[in-house]
C-alpha cells in the first residue's frame, strides 16, 4: 500500500522518521509520497527522498504561502527540482478560503501560475481545497492540466462529480472515517475505485480510533478498510486496485 499525501517534512515528524516509516511498513505501507506545501520544504522532502528508496516527493506552494509566491523564482525551482527522478508532482497548489493566510487574489494567481508549470512540465497535480470549489473548478475548465489529484477529498458528490468525468482522481483521507462525515462516505461510494487513491494527510486527520494523536502513514490502511466496507469489496482488492492508481498517477519507477 501507497500513502500518496503525507507530510513527512513537518516538524512533528524530525525526532522519529525511522520509526514512523517502519511502523509503516509493518503495516503493510511500503511507500510514501512526502508533500511539500513550500519551495523550502520541497528542498527538504527531495533530500529526504534522496536519503530513503520508498519516499517519493512533490514540489509546490499551498495556497496558505501563496503571498509569498514568485513566479520567476518559484517556476525556475520547482523546473530544477523536477529533473530529479525522485519528485513526481507539482504540489500542493490550490485554493482555501476557510483560513484565508493569503489574500484570494495572491492564492488564484499562485494556483493558475504553478497549474501552467505542471503542464509544461507535463507533471500531475496535487490540489489542496477548502470552501473554494466554486473557484477551483473555474480554474480548472480553464487552464486544463492533464493530470490532477483532489487530495483530502471531503466535498459532496455532486461537487466533484465532474473532476471525475474530466479523468482526475479523488485521495481520501482519515476524516472519511469520522461519524459527521456521511457525505464523504457518498462520494467515496460513488467514485470509481478506479480514480481514488488512499492517504493520510500525516501529521494531520488522524482516523477514527486515533483521533487525538499525531496521524503517521500506517493508519492510511484505516481509510482503505473503510473504502473496502462502503464498496463491498476486500481490502486486498482496494489496495491492489489504489495502488495501481497512483503508481501510474506519479509514475513510480523504483520497485518495493
């Protein structure tokens, strides 16, 4: 199994790394895509996926350091960074007006500038979405990148029913587990297995049974078994198929 959005740069996870990708491991999780949510934390997830065989990593900026983008600077490091074989996505981009860290303008300009890089770059996407879909899927008409992933899904059906008619993927999250979170649990009982992919947002959204603790990359088998319970399926036929689906989304070249 694949934990296709961790955070694995973050502070929480510095003191204890080793363990926590071998607690992984332990649990069936043998690879992990390390997402950076800034050009500097991108540096540091390219030098963690240079250090470790299974860690993959993404190069972008949330929309919540989106006042801090410049295009010139920011498209020149993430095109060098992409000539590494270990970074297979621009990422995370997006829009979130829940907390608003950046000014709606800033955000949209940031998001249209780095979807524009990842076309050229012929890269996927990793999107980041909060109380935007509005917005984010005007954008998205427009611009059209090839390939895109709307991480930690948490939108009704109706909402992202047309990601998937375009061909894009849905990643879902511990929060799917939560009992206030029926409408997730929708969505995920309508998109085709297909186009989801399994991940934990760690250190963040840890499920059900964890809540209240930092979240690692081994609960990500936590959304799979929900995922096998909604569809009707086995868990094995969940991680075979969610793998298949982001082994091809980011190309992973290296084996388990």
């Amino acid at each position: 199994m694949i934990d296709s959005h961790c955070h694995l740069a973050d502070k929480k996870f510095r003191n204890d790394l080793p363990d926590v990708l071998r607690s992984a491991e332990d649990n069936g999780v043998d690879r992990f895509v390390a997402i950076a949510d800034t050009l500097e934390e991108g540096k540091e997830c390219l030098v963690m996926a240079e250090k470790y065989d299974q860690i993959f990593c993404t190069m972008g900026v949330h929309p919540h350091a989106a006042d801090k983008w410049k295009v010139e600077s920011g498209k020149r490091i993430i095109t060098e960074a992409a000539q590494h074989p270990k970074m297979v996505a621009v990422g995370e981009v997006g829009l979130d007006y829940h907390y608003m860290n950046s000014p709606k303008k800033d955000q949209i300009r940031a998001f249209r500038d780095q979807i524009e890089i990842a076309k050229e770059l012929d890269f996927p996407l990793v999107v980041h979405n909060r109380d935007s879909i509005d917005d984010l899927l005007e954008i998205l008409r427009d611009l059209q990148p090839p390939k895109m992933v709307l991480h930690c899904c948490t939108e009704k059906w109706e909402d992202v029913s047309a990601l998937i008619d375009r061909g894009y993927l849905l990643g879902f999250t511990g929060i799917a587990t939560y009992a206030k979170s029926e409408a997730i649990r929708e969505t995920i009982k309508n998109c085709p297995l297909e186009q989801m992919m399994v991940e934990t947002d760690a250190p963040y959204l840890a499920p059900e049974g964890y809540r209240g603790k930092r979240c690692e990359p081994a609960y990500v088998v936590e959304v799979a078994k929900l995922i096998a319970q909604i569809k009707g399926i086995s868990l094995e036929e969940v991680d075979r198929i969610t793998t298949s689906n982001t082994e091809e989304f980011y190309g992973l070249s290296i084996a388990k």
